[in-house]
C-alpha cells in the first residue's frame, strides 16, 4: 500500500526552535505518533468534504516543544472515499500500515463512528481489546443497519470474531440518553461513568484510562459555549480544563495503540476552539511522552485489609504511585483502582467496580 495515495500534505507552517512545529514532520517513523487530520462527516448526516485544519494546525504548531524524544508526523489530511464505506476501509488499511511499524496513530476529525475504523485496525492484530470511549450519548442502535454514529458502538461490542475485552463509557449524560441502554451496559458489566462524576478530581477516573489499548473521544461531550466547539454543541459537558487533564489520562495509558477525536466542528468562526482542540492534543502528546518515559521494571508494595471476614490487597507501583486491586503476584492480573478505592477499603467500603472484580 502506498499510503501517499490516501493524504494530502500537511501545509507547511513557521514555528520557533522552541515550537512544536519545528519538530513536526511530514515523515512518518518507526516508533513514532502519527497525526491524521480526516473530514469524512457522513456518519453524523454531514458531509466529506474537505476540511480546512490550518488553524488547528496552526495553534498546535506553535505549542511548547517541551523535551519530547518521540518523532511526530503530520501525516496529512485523509482523502474521503466516495462512500463512508470506502473511507472506513482505506482508513483501516492506513491505521494498520502504522501499527505493523508500532507508530501511534492519532486520528483528528470526522465522525464519531471512525471509531469502528480504529477498532477494526487494533483488533485485526491484537486481542482482548479494552476500549475506552468518552461521549455523552450512549447510542446501541440495530447493528445490523449501515454504519453510522448511532450504531458503531452495538458494532464493535456484537463483533463474534476476538470480542472486546472491556469497555469503559465516560461522560454520558443521563437526561439525553435512553434508560434501556444503560441498563443493558450494567447487565454485561461495562462500566458506565456519569458527567458528574467526572467533573472532579482526575484520579479516581483515572484507572480506566490505564490499560486503554484505544481511546476516542466524541466533542460533543465538551462544553459549548458562545460558539460551536462539535457538530452537535452541548450546553452542558467538560469544560476545557477537564478535558485537557482526561487527555494527558488517555496518552498515560500503558497499552495504549490508538486514539481518534471527533465530531469537531472544524468551520468554528471562534479561535478559542481551534486553540482548545491544539492544547487538548498537546496534553495526550505529553501524556505519551511521559509514559514511555518510565521505566519497564516496577516494584510494588502490598497493603493486606480486612473488611468484615475477608482479606484483600491493594499494592500501589512504588514509582508512578498508581493503585491496584487483588491478590495475584503478577499486576497485569491485578485491576487498577485509585488511591481513594484504598482509603474507603481501610474503612471496611469496597465500591461495586472492585466487589464484581473480585468475584
């Protein structure tokens, strides 16, 4: 495959030495994070055509290089096929191209349902997927009819063929969202997390983003204010604090193989969207920045509690502080948890995420 074929090149903008454009190249490199800036909206009853992202680009180009080591690639903006068919599979064939040579693709734009590319391409190589998606709406429509925003989700959890693994939805909204649906996510045991929930400390939401092997994120769930942030502005959301410190989350995670936002409102008159939507990608940027950073050996200290007449451990990884639920010497056995779930358990109270673990 020539992937050439499928982009545009990206414009070529001036940064500083300091900048992060300066160390932005259209190369792409073994090892390295790809950006895919895409415009196919069809999905969501828009359009595919071309996007204009140099302001996008522009805003993130001139952001702090920090001392990053990891090579990053403009790839470009993605050629829409002519049906959202076509998109999906040439999108899919690109995705995998990059993860064969271990590069971390991150897909900018589009609809939500690109999703189900990025899904498609991870799973094609890897198995026992966890996919952690943050949305307000939590769509399980026919997956049977063709693919869009509403049904991609019932697509990836009906796939018969190396079944997801888990599943985390973060940020739903309850008065926009169907009761039967919620209750069928607790039925299977997904883990559903409400917009309330998230709007404080990071930490305790923090244990789902930790083995994320893709991550994708619907704008819509962000705050909309004096204009347009998402194809489909919410009143109500995470602010642009919260959504920056979720997105340093994500980049933290220690599988993590892919990510994609969408559902961007890229025609956005207003520059304070175009600079969140830059800073919301510099802030996964550091994230995977510091998570390669860190060292492959770990040490773990173990904290034995006793709650009512049962015995459980928590250990807690002696270099990121980062907490872990269960008795198994080997951690990848172990679910993560926050420092919080410790502190309840030393008061005899284990939440219902650890209690259906441990069972």
């Amino acid at each position: 495959m020539n992937i050439e074929d499928l982009l545009i090149p990206a414009p070529k903008l001036h940064a500083e030495k300091w900048q992060l454009g300066a160390v932005i190249k259209p190369e792409i490199k073994e090892g390295g994070i790809a950006l895919i800036f895409c415009s196919d909206e069809r999905g969501a009853q828009g359009t595919a055509i071309p996007k204009n992202y140099t302001k996008i680009r522009s805003e993130l180009y001139k952001l702090s290089k920090q001392d990053w080591k990891i090579p990053i690639a403009d790839l470009g903006d993605f050629i829409s096929g002519k049906t959202p068919e076509d998109t999906h599979c040439a999108l899919q064939e690109l995705l995998t191209f990059c993860l064969r040579k271990q590069i971390l693709p991150i897909v900018i734009g589009g609809s939500n349902d690109l999703a189900y590319s990025l899904f498609s391409a991870i799973n094609h190589i890897y198995k026992n997927l966890t996919y952690v998606q943050i949305n307000h709406i939590l769509s399980l429509e026919n997956p049977d009819t063709p693919l869009c925003e509403k049904n991609f989700l019932s697509k990836i959890l009906s796939t018969e063929a190396n079944p997801i693994g888990k599943y985390h939805h973060l940020g739903f909204q309850k008065h926009a969202n169907e009761l039967d649906a919620l209750h069928l996510m607790s039925e299977v045991n997904f883990d559903i997390i409400r917009l309330a929930e998230m709007m404080k400390s990071p930490e305790t939401i923090e244990p789902y983003f930790r083995r994320a092997d893709l991550v994708s994120i619907n704008c819509d769930a962000v705050e909309s204010l004096t204009d347009a942030f998402s194809l489909h502005p919410q009143v109500n959301g995470l602010n642009r604090r919260e959504i920056c410190a979720y997105m340093k989350e994500a980049g933290l995670s220690e599988n993590l193989k892919s990510i994609g936002i969408f559902n961007y409102q890229s025609h956005s008159r207003h520059l304070l969207n175009h600079q969140l939507l830059a800073q919301m990608i510099w802030y996964l940027l550091e994230g995977i920045n510091i998570q390669r950073s860190h060292p492959k050996e770990r040490q773990y200290e173990t904290f034995w509690v006793i709650i009512d007449d049962r015995e459980v451990a928590f250990k807690r990884d002696t270099f990121s502080n980062l907490w872990y639920f269960g008795k198994s010497n080997n951690i990848t056995e172990c679910l993560p948890c926050s420092k919080l779930d410790f502190e309840q358990g030393k008061l005899g109270y284990l939440s219902s995420r650890l209690l259906k673990f441990e069972v």
